[in-house]
C-alpha cells in the first residue's frame, strides 16, 4: 500500500490525525528532504524510518521501491510542504503504482493554492492553477495562454522572481487586472496583498526585501467567473 500523506505548509499543527496515525503505521516514508521532515517526525512523536525521495534520486530509486511495494511493504510518501505531487515529487511514483496494480491513497490535507485562491477576494468558484512558470523557454507563451483565460489563474513563484513576474504580467496585459500575492501562508508572518497590478508593484518595491513561499493569483480576463 502506497499512502499519499500532505504535510504543512506552513504552521506544524496543520497536520491531521490520519495523517500521523498513517505515518506511525507503515514501515518507511519517503521523504523530499530528510533533514525537513525529522522536525516533523519530532514534533509527532513519529519514529518511523525516514528514506529519502525526491527529484534527484527519484529515477535511480523508482524500480526498488516498487517492488518492495509489490512485495506487500507499507510506505508513506511526502514532500517537504503541501501534497505530494503538487509542484512537488511524486509523480512517477504515483504512475508506477498504479500500472503495477499497487495499492494506493492520497489523504486530503495542506496545499497553498486553495487557501490563497479564496484569500485573494477574486471569483474561486473556477480557476486555473498553473503552479511555476518556465524560467526561460516557453514563459511569454504560458503567460499569453493565461492572460487569455477568463478565470482567475495562479502562479507559484520566488520571492527574488515576484517582481519581475509581476511587471511581466503588467506589460503582457491590455486591461487593469487585480491581482493577489499571498505568502506565509498558516504562518505568523501570513500576509496577502491585493490591488492592482501597478499597486502591488509598487508596495512590494517599496520593501527592502521580500521573504517566505509566493503564491500569486491573477485576475481573469473579463474580471468575473463567466456563467
């Protein structure tokens, strides 16, 4: 059995129950960053073996861990922060379970685009998660897609990027959009700020320097939810 097991994004109390007796139950978990998670594992009381899993490893260690899958071994795996597989490791393994007939479950749990989604003040009945943008190749494409959606879109993105990003936004669009950018989100520091483009361009510019996860979410083309 395969257990897909979301950790906090941010305040450690956001884990939940079934998410510690799970963790407590199988026999490894697979972790993005080993050194991340034991503070996790600490905090719960959860010793648990801790085998390291992430995008680097993920390829050379994919055929032994499944099959000891196959072989009927419990394993949980998780990311750092947020759902596995959400702009997080997770994906191969999931395919792999799945075409080996591999047991498996995803818990419902943290991930930071719903929270700054309906944070943002913007239509969150539809919209369009788009997680990281090319760093390169493909970035003007992506955002001419997205600026043509009429639905709120979200972005993650760099707090050393956010500005640029912004400003990219701005000079790809022929209307005023409202925009959100939410970071620390669960934290103590959680903040959202929300105005137009130009406004938000401005406040963050205003800092010195700009900390924590990014999440921003952009305004749709027509400024509402179609129906």
């Amino acid at each position: 059995m395969l257990y897909l097991v979301p950790t906090p994004i941010g305040n450690l109390e956001d884990m939940t129950y079934r998410a510690v007796s799970v963790l407590n139950s199988v026999s490894v978990i697979l972790a993005e960053d080993t050194r991340t998670s034991k503070r996790l594992m600490d905090k719960y009381e959860i010793t648990t073996r801790l085998e390291s899993f992430h995008a680097h490893n993920e390829h050379k260690k994919l055929a032994n861990v499944v099959e000891r899958l196959r072989g009927g071994e419990a394993m949980a795996l998780i990311s750092d922060a947020g759902s596995p597989g959400i702009s997080d490791p997770g994906y191969l393994l999931i395919r792999e379970a799945i075409a080996e007939n591999i047991p498996l479950t995803s818990l419902p749990g943290p991930t930071a685009l719903i929270p700054a989604m309906v944070m943002s003040g913007l239509p969150c009945d539809k919209f369009h998660y788009e997680g990281f943008l090319p760093q390169k190749k493909g970035k003007q494409k992506r955002l001419t897609y997205l600026l043509a959606l009429q639905n709120p879109f979200i972005l993650y993105e760099s707090p050393f990027r956010v500005v640029k990003t912004l400003k990219k936004i701005l000079e790809m669009t022929e209307v005023p959009r409202k925009v959100c950018v939410t970071r620390e989100i669960s934290k103590i520091h959680e903040e959202n700020i929300r105005g137009s483009l130009d406004e938000v361009i401005a406040e963050l510019e205003r800092r010195p320097s700009i900390k924590g996860e990014i999440v921003i979410v952009v305004e749709g083309a027509t400024g509402k939810v179609p129906h």
